[in-house]
C-alpha cells in the first residue's frame, strides 16, 4: 500500500531536489493499516499460433507471502494488516511488524531521518540536522546532537543531549539524560539530569530533578524542582519556575486572545445593528436581510464568548492547582537566579549556601525561602 523499501531518498516532485536527510521508503505503519491487498490469480485462456495449433495458457501461480508477527491476513478482504503500530519488515516471503525497532549505529547520512510508529532503541546517537520521531518510547546509546526529536512515550538518553534553541525535543512521558546543553525541551512526565543543565530551557508538566548544577536558561516545571546548585559566580540569569502548567498557561493565553477578538466583532456588529435599527420602517428588504443576518452573527459572537469566559474561568482554576509545588536546592544558589512560584517571585542578590527550599506562602501568597543554615527570607 506504501512505498515501505524503496531504495534511495526523497527527490521533491517540483523542484527535483534531493532530501539527503530524508529517505524514500515509508516503512512506518499503524495498528489496523492495510500493508498489502491480495489479488487472487486468474486463469488464463488457451489460445493458438499461426499455424492453428492449441497454445496451453500457462497456470498463474498464487502469490507466496505470509503474514509474520505482529501481521493479520484478513482472507474474505484479502488484505494483510498491521496488528500494532510499528515498522513493516519483509523477510523472504514474510511479511512482519516490528514494534520495537532496532537500530545499530547512528540516526545519520545512512539511516536518514527516522520516523517510526512503535518503540525505537538505537546503540548509536542522533547525528546534527537529522529528525528522530517516533509513537512509542526512544532509548539512545550515545547523544543527541542538533536534532529534532519528536518521542510519544520516555525518552532516554545514555550520554547527554548538546543541542540548539532552534531544535525541539518533545516528550510526551519522561526524558532521562545524563546532562542538557543549550537544549529546548517540551515534556509532560519528570526530566531527570543526572549531571548538569547548561543554557537550556525546559517545560514540564512533572518535575525537573537533577543533583549536579542548573546553569543559564530557564525551567518550568509544573510539579516542582529538586537541584543541586543553581546559577553561577559570573552571575549567569537562570530563572526556576514551579507549579504553573506550562498547557494550561497556553490554553488560557489563546482564551484570552479570543475573547479579545472577539469583543472587537461584538462591538462592530453591534454598532452595524444599532445603525439598521434607528432606521425603522424605512429599512429597505436588502437591509432588513441584512438586520437579520448580523442578528444571527452576533448572537452567535455572545454564544462564544459566554463559552470562552466559563473557559478561561475553569482555566484559571487549574493554573491555581499546583501552589503547593516547591523549588529546593540542596547545595547553593548563586547571584542572578530568580526563583518563581506561581506568580510570586525573588530575585537572589547574594550567594545562598543550601539547603534552601522556596515555597508559596498560604496567607501572604509571597514567596518563601527556608533552610536549615539560612534564615527565613522575603
């Protein structure tokens, strides 16, 4: 049904350019997608030569595939399917579904980009420039370079990831690594660093644990943040931010911008109604319909706007949802850090020696910090 082994890589039918980066085949497949359709043979009929002599016809031979693991022959539709999402792989005259792909070496020139419906574990890295996306969880041996990374379920990462602002990773679970430079990251379970976060920015709707130093950038993590040290002498900024939901902030950022639209086309159809209405039995058919349709338009306008007021309503309820969350540093926060709960923040001018934790103060709604060595501070 799709080109699942073409040999090559993708040449753009309109400007004929070659995409090294991209190859020809499309071998990825959903649960149910039909691989292949069976056409049954059908006999031919004898026929003669010059000479009025009987050509037998020759018997067609039935096709000599069979469906492998994760592969269904449906018989009375006569189509092979995908019994799981994964990658089509044909071996001799087996068709099979491969929901867990192996991958020896690098996602690079020889691989191509990479985009795979099931799980993925490759022993090398994820080369510069190249794409890595896959439905299911990501295991990778080495590092990830200047990549885009796409993972439906837990990222791991066995060395680190040195990336760029410019190149996203998105993780639908979790992400483990051993270290984060100059990364943007967009995950919604906990990021584990087992060494250092340099210059990077992160998102999170779990939390951000790493024991070793955050340095540069900025995190948001919606379930709370455990560091070692954050900040650094030269007074790098490094902003840590906790118990916002970063989906939630930007669902209620869009119902806001709607509603504002909104109220700008309310005031205008208004304003058009009004106008029609001070003509009264003067109003000609051609503007009577026309009352009629700015009428329904508008009533349709209010309509979305009650909707978009009860949304950003409910909104504002969940973004209040996670005030317990806390920031902790257990060795030391240095100059040019600023720590965020919610919407209250401070802005540390001098070196804090740990264990500090920063919470939200129940009745001040002000920003705490405490710690056994440093004195309870505004």
């Amino acid at each position: 049904s799709k080109d699942f082994f073409t040999a090559g890589y993708y040449v753009d039918p309109l400007t004929k350019y070659v995409d090294y980066h991209r190859k020809a085949a499309t071998p990825s497949v959903v649960k149910d997608e039909v691989i292949a359709t069976v056409y049954p043979p059908v006999p031919g009929q004898d026929g003669r030569n010059i000479f009025g002599a009987v050509l037998a016809a020759v018997k067609p031979q039935p096709i000599n595939f069979r469906a492998g693991k994760h592969v269904i022959f449906d018989e009375a539709a006569g189509v092979f399917k995908a019994d799981c999402n994964g990658r089509v792989k044909l071996n001799g005259g087996l068709i099979e579904v491969l929901d867990v792909y192996k991958i020896q070496g690098d996602i690079g020139p020889e691989s191509g980009n990479i985009e795979h419906a099931g799980s993925l574990i490759i022993s090398g890295g994820v080369l510069s420039e190249f794409k890595l996306s896959a439905q299911g969880d990501i295991e990778i041996g080495e590092t990830i370079g200047s990549a885009e990374v796409d993972c439906g379920g837990n990222l791991t990462v066995h060395n680190g990831i040195s990336s760029a602002p410019n190149k996203k990773i998105t993780v639908k679970g979790n992400l483990h690594t051993k270290y984060l430079e100059h990364a943007t990251v967009s995950a919604e379970g906990d990021v584990v660093v087992e060494s250092e976060i340099l210059d990077s920015h992160i998102r999170t709707t779990g939390k951000v644990v790493c024991p070793g130093r955050v340095r540069g950038g900025e995190i948001i993590a919606t379930g709370g943040i455990l560091i070692g040290e954050v900040g650094s002498h030269t007074e790098s900024r490094t902003v840590l931010t906790t118990g916002i939901n970063y989906l939630v902030a930007n669902a209620f950022r869009e119902a806001v911008e709607k509603s504002k639209v909104l109220a700008v086309t309310i005031g205008k159809l208004e304003r058009e109604l009004k106008k029609l209405e001070m003509m009264g039995k003067s109003i000609n058919h051609k503007q009577r319909e026309a009352l009629t349709e700015i009428g329904f338009k508008l009533f349709e306008a209010r309509e979305q706007d009650e909707q978009l007021t009860v949304e950003r309503k409910n909104l504002a309820v969940q973004l209040q949802a996670n005030r317990s969350a806390t920031i902790t540093i257990e060795k030391q926060v240095n100059p040019g850090t600023v720590l965020r709960v919610l919407d209250s923040q401070l802005e540390v001018q001098d070196a804090l020696l740990g264990p500090i934790v920063a919470t939200l103060d129940t009745v001040t709604r002000k920003l705490t910090l405490t710690s056994t060595d440093v004195a309870k501070k505004e």
